[in-house]
C-alpha cells in the first residue's frame, strides 16, 4: 500500500522537513555569536522522534481500519515474528525520511562552522538510534491502537521511555558534528549508552508483544 500510495513517506517528510525550518527561523535572531551547532543534535533528534510518531500511528491505524490486524493474528506465524515484521518496516520509513532530512539539516545548521567530525558517525548513530525507535515505537503503537486518542497515549507512553536514547543519541551526535578533541571517545560512549538501550527494550518488546497484541 505505502509503495502505492506513498502516503507514510510524504507525510513523514514533510513533517521533518518543515520541522527543519521553524528551527532554523526560530534561531535566527538569537544573533551571530551563538553557535547553532551546539544545540544542532538536540533539535534533529527531536524532529525524528516525534516524525516518528506520525508514521507509527499511522502504520497500525490502517491495518486495524482494513481487518489486516485480524488477519495477521488468524495466520500460522509467531506473533513476535509479527512484530518485528512491523519494526523493521517503520525503521526503513524512519531511515528514508532521516536520509531526506539530513542534507536539509546541514544546510540550516552545519553552514557557519562546519561539519567538525567524521562522516561515518552520522549514518552510525542514526541507524541505531532509529532501531530504538522503531522497535520500542511498534510496541507502544500496538498498545494505543486501539485506544481512542490514539495519538495522545502514543505521545504520553513513548516520549519518557525515549529519554535514555535521546539523551545517548544527542551525544554521540553532538560530537560528530562538532569533532574536537575528546569528541571520538564521547561519541562511543552515546553509542554504547545507544546499543545497550536498544538491546534491552528490543528483548523486553519482543517478549511483550505477544501479550500486547492479543490484548
């Protein structure tokens, strides 16, 4: 459907897109001593988060609208294997959207001074900070599907559960903008703090789903 329609996509990116653009006019009176790249990380990954959010409600909405969500839980398959089915799925929708994202984000933010680090960092923590949201964001989204503010539980129950991530992810990210000495270490530091989120809440929602979906 989404191959079809492209409507995920589009509205995923345009969201972060223009996201993008209240930052940058937002900043822009705050005058020409202030460095935007300090706050550049903390900005982007919000952007991400609640882009994703968008895409998550809307990847469940229609599959419980359709009877999809029925049919699934009806065939011979594990429902873990559902749910990663699903993660994965959100995580290619989160990791185009980003990759559209980011060229629009260094030309707001990394223009003054630069880009300080290495280029590999950054497809590295976006990949794994995008895992954690994908998998914890497919669970909380089974959660609130069939609630009735669909969009308000999702935001309530996800945006504390992101705050170990985001606070690794905004790290690691920081020090591949800004470089520096000191920023490799920093930046494997978030990234440990990122991998071990992940491979936690990825393990407790593989475990839960099954009991969540069939609530």
């Amino acid at each position: 459907m989404e191959l079809r329609t492209k409507e995920m996509i589009t509205s995923m990116g345009l969201y972060s897109l223009l996201t993008m653009v209240v930052y940058q006019i937002a900043l822009s009176q705050s005058g020409s001593s202030f460095d935007p790249r300090q706050i550049a990380a903390g900005l982007l990954w919000l952007a991400f988060l609640f882009t994703s959010m968008l895409g998550l409600n809307r990847s469940l909405v229609h599959e419980q609208d359709q009877g999809c969500l029925e049919a699934l839980l009806l065939a011979p398959v594990d429902r873990p294997v559902i749910f990663f089915a699903k993660a994965i799925g959100n995580l290619v929708f989160l990791l185009i959207v980003e990759a559209l994202t980011i060229p629009v984000f260094a030309f707001l933010f990394l223009q003054g001074g630069g880009y300080g680090g290495s280029f590999w960092m950054i497809p590295l923590v976006l990949t794994a900070g995008s895992i954690g949201i994908a998998g914890v964001g497919t669970l909380l989204a089974t959660m609130s599907v069939n609630t009735k503010g669909k969009d308000f539980v999702l935001t309530v129950l996800m945006v504390p559960l992101m705050y170990p991530l985001l606070l690794a992810a905004v790290s690691a990210t920081t020090a591949a903008v800004l470089g520096g000495d000191g920023s490799v270490e920093q930046f494997w530091a978030g990234m440990g703090g990122i991998a071990g989120y992940d491979a936690i809440m990825l393990l407790a929602a593989y475990a839960l789903y099954e009991f969540v979906i069939g609530a």
